[in-house]
C-alpha cells in the first residue's frame, strides 16, 4: 500500500513524461496540476521519522483534492483514488510503527532504569499480612529478605495453598536500593566489585557516580521464556540504525540485586535451568553471542514454587536454593473460613483491605530494613557453629552448603528479632529448612520431604527438636465468626 501510494503522488506531484500505450502503441500526455508544496518528505522524513501524522493527513488531503480537480482522464481518477487509498495507508503503517516503538521505549526504559518491577503487580498487590498460616513459608521469605546470601526459597505443595499469593505479596516488603542512574545493570554505587564494566571504569576514573533510590527488582520468569530474552542478545534496531553490534540486556540484567520468581519451576526447559545455574554459580551473566562479549552482574534471590507431582526437580538446581518449605491443605475450619473472608473482600473492596493491612506490612517492612542494617553486627559462638556442623556431618550433607546456608539464617533470625546473637532456638528453627532438601541421594527412590531425620539429629546433638509452631485455635461456629 505504501509502495502505491508513493506512485500515485509521484503521478501528482510531478508532471507527467509522454507515456507509450503498449496496446495501441500511442503516446498520452496526462495534464497534472502544479504540486503546492514540494515532495521532500518521501526521502528524507521516511527514513528520519520526522513527519507527524497530522503532516501526512494534511498531505494526502491535498493530493486527494488535487486529485477531485482532474477531470482530464479517467487514468487520473485512478492514480486520484490510489492517492487517497495509498497515503492513508501510509498513515496508519506510520500510526503503528509509533505505537511499537513507544512499547519498546518503554521496555528500555525499563531495563535502563531498573524499575524492574512487573506491571500487574505494581498495583492491587493482596497484602502479604494478610495471607492465613503459611508461618514457616512467611518467615523463609523474610530471613531472605534480610539477607539474600541465603539463595532463595523453594515453595512446594498442592495447588490451591496460596504458594504464589505469598510470593507475590513479598512485592510489598520490598526495600529501596541504591543504584547508579543510567545503568543497565542495576549496578550498586558502593560495591566495585559488583559494578558493570561501564560503571567500575567510570568509577576507577574517579567520576562521580550519581544515584537514585529505587525499589528491589522483582522480575517474574515466565515458562516459555527463551534463552536469548533470559541472557540477552543482539539488538537489532540499533543494528540497523547506527550499525556495528549492540546488545539489548535479558532478564538476567533486569533482576539483578533483585528477586526472580518461577511459578511451577520444576517444569522449566532445561536450557534455562543450565543458564541460572550459571549465573546462580558466580553472580554474573556471561555471553558470547554473534561476536559480542558482554559480561554482566546478575545476583538474585531465586524463589519459586512448585507441585511435587507434577515433577521433580533437577538435584543442581534443588541444591541452589537455600531453603525448601512444604504447604498442605489447611484443614483447620477457622483458617479456611478465615480465607473466605479476607479473599471476597478484597475482591469486594480492595481499599478497605488495604487500609487494614497496609499498614501491617510497613511495619514489617521497617522491621526487615533494622534487620539488615543490624544483620552485620549477629554473632554466632563457636560452640553453636560446631554443632551446626555436627548435625551437617551426621546426615551425611553433600558439600558444605548445608553447614553455610544454616549458620545465615541463624543469624538472620536473630536480627529479624532484635538480637545481636545466635541461640539454639534459632538454629533449631531453621535447620529443617535449610537441610531437607539437601538430604535426598536418588530421585527415584528418596523421598523430598526428610524433616523426620533433621528433627532426630536435632534432639541427639541439641536434645530438643525443631521448634514447632503453635497449634491452630479451635473452630468456631459460623455466626459467632460473622
């Protein structure tokens, strides 16, 4: 359509050369109106983009009228209607293309700015106080928000449980980081060694870096995602406008220093596994693609969740999450009247949701920024670490990931709480955790869920088990709840 268009105004705009019939083998001359304004716009504004759509209305308007005027042959009513037909295609290919390219403005922005955070949870977000039971699938999230060293939690159980309700929530404890404006990575400006190439030559330069306040990345990993949008590839439109090779971040840029969720992760292409492996191995996205070698950072906690009967997990990607939590069927009769009543209203009136729950969760966001501000300053004696590593040794733990993991989320605990060192009861109530999922040998014929042997190791080295969690108050009648 564009390309007639183009003709048709040029059999407007320009007089017209004497034309040989082929059949008759006669020669024409098609008077043509004087053009009013010269055609410059083909070239230069086509290729530049400089012409707005009124510009191109307005053209086509007097082309089409220029058209009207001719009366001369019936080939000029054609090239008239061409006109008409042609530049209104024009205009709406134009209209399209603007409307493209301001989606993928937005998206670079994006991956620019670091304002990570994924459009259908930057607004009703069901509040993470909220959220009936799930205490030990609560207090997993929070020990990692206190300190993302942990690795990420592993959320199992049947469907319906609320599993990503809870992760979901974790959006609205999020802190505020600092980050380096202008950076694609999301680079922290008090950490060198955690800098993108680009910010730590500027930063070795001696440039002062500004920065901006902005809130933890949270970046959703959808199941059919490719690998070339995980790791990032080759950016073609610059490419193609500027030349020479250019790459256009992933997923793995955007998330960096922030949180990564895989809904049904053990349903995920094992290319995908093999790259967060990688980047989960070292903290930093490596790719060598098409002649380009870009290196990046790209740490971040990895939470996800998943249904043990639809799949297992891969034991190199099981062992990277540092803690694992199981959630069954609440059968308590108060707990689930008590889901009914939160979920129909906040479908029915989510404003009088949140001013009950909001503020419940900036508290508890408060208290996990004390948390990380004091996390520094927990110490854990000798003795207990000892222990720690005695439980690890007895259950025959693979590596000494087991042994670390169990001590970080003592002490974060311990911050979480206000204190400054870490107890028995601390580590009593994170070892289950941070140890059940490192104890299965054979995916075939080991089960996933050994707490049983974690809580008999605990009373032999401790001699207390893990610290269990209050019993469920006793069901009320209906109308003594209403």
């Amino acid at each position: 359509s564009a390309v007639t268009g183009i003709f048709g105004f040029c059999l407007h705009r320009r007089a017209c050369a004497p034309v040989m019939w082929p059949a008759a083998g006669q020669t024409f001359a098609f008077p043509v109106p004087a053009p009013t304004q010269p055609a410059s716009f083909l070239a230069p504004a086509l290729r530049q983009g400089s012409v707005s759509s009124s510009a191109w209305e307005q053209e086509v308007a007097e082309a089409g009228s220029g058209a009207g005027s001719h009366q001369s042959s019936s080939f000029g009513a054609v090239a008239s209607a061409t006109v008409l037909l042609g530049g209104l295609a024009a205009v709406s290919l134009r209209q399209a293309k603007r409307g493209a390219a301001g989606k993928k403005g937005r998206v670079v922005r994006l991956a620019q700015e670091g304002e990570d955070v994924v459009p259908e949870f930057a607004g009703n977000v069901f509040p993470f106080s909220a959220v009936v039971g799930q205490k030990e699938t609560k207090l997993a999230l929070i020990l990692n928000l206190v300190d993302p060293v942990i690795g990420g939690v592993l959320i199992q159980g049947e469907r319906g449980t609320g599993k990503s309700c809870a992760v979901r929530a974790l959006v609205r404890l999020l802190p505020e980081i600092p980050s380096v404006v202008g950076d694609k990575y999301n680079s922290d400006p008090y950490e060198p060694n955690t800098m993108s190439e680009e910010v730590r030559e500027r930063y070795l330069d001696g440039e002062e870096l500004p920065t901006v306040m902005r809130r933890t990345p949270f970046v959703e990993l959808p199941l059919g995602a490719t690998e070339d949008r995980v790791t990032g590839t080759i950016d073609i439109e610059q490419a193609l406008l500027k030349g020479g090779k250019a790459f256009e971040p992933g997923i793995l840029a955007r998330v960096n220093r922030g949180i990564m969720y895989i809904d049904e992760v053990n349903l995920l292409d094992d290319t995908i596994v093999d790259v967060l492996l990688d980047s989960a191995a070292g903290g930093w996205n490596t790719v060598e693609r098409e002649g380009v070698s870009v290196r990046h950072p790209s740490r971040f906690v990895l939470i996800g969740t998943a249904h043990p009967d639809e799949g297992d997990l891969r034991p190199q990607l099981l062992d990277r999450f540092g803690c694992t939590v199981g959630i069954r069927t609440n059968n308590d009769a108060e707990a689930r009247f008590q889901v009914l009543k939160r979920t129909n209203a906040w479908q029915s009136d989510a404003a009088k949701m949140e001013a009950k729950w909001g503020p419940k969760d900036a508290a508890l966001k408060e208290k996990i920024m004390d948390a990380r501000a004091r996390l520094k300053s927990v110490k854990c004696d000798r003795e207990l670490a000892v222990k720690i590593s005695n439980v690890c040794s007895r259950l025959n733990v693979d590596g000494l990931r087991g042994d670390i993991v169990t001590n970080r989320a003592a002490r974060a605990l311990a911050a979480y709480e206000g204190r400054t060192e870490v107890t028995e009861k601390d580590v009593r109530k994170v070892a289950v955790m941070c140890l059940n999922h490192r104890l299965r040998k054979n995916v075939v014929s080991d089960n996933l869920d050994n707490s049983d042997k974690v809580a008999e190791e605990l009373m032999r080295v401790f001699g207390k088990g893990p610290v269990a969690e209050a019993p469920p108050k006793q069901a009320v009648p209906a109308g003594a709840a209403a």
